[in-house]
C-alpha cells in the first residue's frame, strides 16, 4: 500500500511540474504570450484551494482506496486533455481539472498512513511517500528536453498525454495493491456533513496548525520557485545556479526520510523546533550573502527544514484529539487548502518584492519573519495538545 501511495504521489509531482519545460514549445505552438502561459500555470492552483476541503470530506465518505483512485484518474483525464487542447481556454481547463484530482492525493495520503501505520512507522511511511512529487518533478524536469521530445520528434502533446497515462496507471496500481483496504474505509465511513466539518474547525490546535501551515507552504514554495534566482543575485552562473539549487532537493529527500520518524510524542515539538528554526537561518543566512563553504552549509539547513516541515506538521493534525482516522481526510483537505493559500501567495509576494527593490533582500527578510513567527507558534501548540 505504501509503494502504491508513493506511485500516486509521484504521479502527482510529474504531473504539476510537466507544464514548465515545454513553455516554449506550447507558446510557439498556440500563440500564447507569457501572461497567458502564467494564468494556464496557476488555473489549478486557484482550484484546489476551493476543492480541497471538499475532496477531504469525500475522501472520509467514501474511503481512501476510491477516494485516491478517483483522483489519479482525474489527474490523468488532465494531462491526457493537455494534449488534445488547441486553443488557450482549453488548455486552461484542461490544468484547471488537476485542480479538482490533486486534493484527493494529497489528502488521501495522510488519511492513509494515519489509518495503516503507528507510532515511528507513521512518520517514516509519511517520510518516504513525500519524496514521490519531489522525484516525480525531477524526471518531468531532467527528461523532458533531454530524452523524451527527441525520441517522440518534438511530440509536446504526446508527451503530455503519456504522463496523463502514467498518473492512470498509478491509480489502477493503487486499486490493486489496497483490495484489503475496503474493510478500513467501511469502518471510517460515516455522515461526514457541514457539522463535521464544523467540529474539526473548532479544534484550537487544528486551527493554529491550518495557520501555520500557510506560512510553511509560503516559504517552502517562495524559495523553490525563486532560489535558482537568488543564487544567480549571488553571483553565481545560471548553469551553476541551478547545480546549487539541488542540493536542498537532494537534503529535502533524506531530511524527510529521517526526521518524521523522530516526531513521536513530545519530541514531535522538539524537531518542529529544529525545522522553523533551520527555515529562519537558511533565510537570514541568504540574506548575509554567503559564499564558499557558508553558503553550501546555508543550502543544507534549507534542505532540512523543507524536507519535513509539511510533513511532520500534517503528523501532528492527523493525530489532533477529536480529528481521528474518521475525519483524517476532512482535516487533511482543510489543511491543503489554507496551505495552498501561502503556496501561491509566497512566490508571488517575493516576486513583488524584488519588482519593488531589484533585490531579494525584503523577500528573505519575509520569510525569515515566517519562520520566527512559525517558531513561536510551537509554544502554544505543545500547549494545546498537552492539554488533551
């Protein structure tokens, strides 16, 4: 089950990160400005932030095996109409349908693991399924012009249509491998309605991890997207830009492989501590300038703070008194959705930031703020759910 989860979330990755590099080959091929490519790139992002807390209450109706099936397929029927689109509005209802399958991923996941794993195996099965979008985006990315156009002769819709195949196969995999799931989702079942949907907002802890995860999803996104740049603002080459930008990626991988793991019990407050404080020096760091073994030193602690921090966050709402294997999914939904509210809103606000200055010295100042305001946030947590 666990190889199967991974195989959606991989699915997932591969499908999120196909878009950017064929921006040139699409724009030539439908005429597209860079404005219109921009809206096409972010239609299922503003989706998935209204379909998220729906997709979480089905997933509790209907269980996890169907619920994630649904949503590969969904994902799927996405990039094989990506394919198919010959003009700007249908290629951006084509993304904006990810919109609607994506959210039954990611919040069917930790339904999963909450449900199927205890203690440190829950950590660890969280740990290993994370790396799936991460090593899903690396082979859109790495394949992509280098392996993939040549052998289909430049092909940019049959790839996209192979991909869309691809997050299919994972659903029908995961369909196969979670046959014995069906007695767990009949027991989790139950009228999952508004007022359940109201009991899980009213959780103290639930809503303080709902905030906290926008400020995580902001500086994990803003970075991401802009640290290829940064580098560059540092005087580093493009080339050797985005060498350098791996390496968090490659630290993210056993970061999450590792740390989750170790967030059993109070010691979870303990390495979310660990992890918003690596988030605010890998920050404050860039923000100094580092060169030389510094800024290799500086790349690592981001790694280590992005690899877990939604991880072991997510741990903990699963495991919040009153959320349960019953409403696992109803709160995982709430949580991508206030979550995606920072993941699109970070990039975006250090991209304002560095119009408005020519630098990125506010952006990092920013997310430094973040990950203060994150480690603050601990505090009355631990003490929220002590109190449970």
């Amino acid at each position: 089950m666990l190889a199967g989860l991974w195989f959606c979330y991989m699915a997932l990755g591969l499908s999120m990160a196909s878009l950017a590099p064929l921006v040139s080959e699409i724009e030539a091929d439908l005429r597209f400005s860079h404005s219109a490519m921009g809206t096409v790139m972010g239609a299922w992002q503003f989706v998935y932030i209204f379909a998220a807390i729906p997709c979480g209450m089905l997933l509790d109706r209907i269980g996890a095996r169907w619920g994630l099936a649904i949503g590969a397929l969904i994902m799927g029927l996405s990039g094989i109409l990506r394919g198919f689109a010959g003009e700007y509005l249908e290629l951006l209802v084509a993304v904006a349908l990810f919109g609607l399958g994506g959210p039954l991923v990611s919040a069917g996941a930790p339904k999963v693991v909450r449900e199927h794993f205890e203690g440190a195996h829950r950590g660890l099965a969280m740990g290993i399924y994370i790396t799936g979008p991460g090593i899903g985006a690396v082979a859109a990315l790495g394949l992509t012009q280098s392996v993939a156009l040549p052998l289909l002769e430049g092909n940019w819709r049959l790839l996209l249509q192979i991909w869309g195949w691809v997050c299919i196969a994972s659903g029908v995999f995961w369909l196969l491998v979670a046959r014995d799931d069906v007695a767990k989702a009949v027991e989790s079942e139950g009228k999952i309605g508004l007022s359940n949907l109201a009991e899980v907002i009213r959780i103290p802890a639930v809503r303080l991890i709902l905030l906290m995860s926008v400020a995580v999803f902001a500086i994990n996104h803003g970075m991401g997207n802009w640290l290829v740049e940064m580098l560059k603002n540092l005087g580093a080459s493009p080339s050797k830009a985005s060498a350098l930008a791996t390496i968090p990626v490659a630290v993210g991988v056993l970061s999450a492989l590792t740390l989750p793991r170790m967030a059993v019990g109070s010691r979870r407050f303990a390495v979310l501590t660990l992890l918003f404080a690596c988030s605010t020096l890998a920050s404050l760091s860039l923000l100094a300038q580092p060169h030389g073994m510094w800024l290799y030193v500086t790349l690592v602690v981001e790694g280590i703070a992005a690899g877990s921090m939604m991880t072991v966050l997510v741990l903990t709402l699963v495991e919040v008194p009153g959320v349960g294997a019953r409403r696992s999914g109803t709160a995982g939904g709430f949580f991508f959705s206030a979550a995606e509210v920072g993941g699109v809103g970070g990039p975006v606000l250090i991209g304002i930031l560095f119009s408005a200055h020519g630098h990125f010295s506010s952006s990092l100042m920013v997310l430094a703020f973040l990950g203060v305001v994150l480690l603050m946030g601990v505090f009355p947590l631990r003490r929220l759910l002590r109190a449970n």
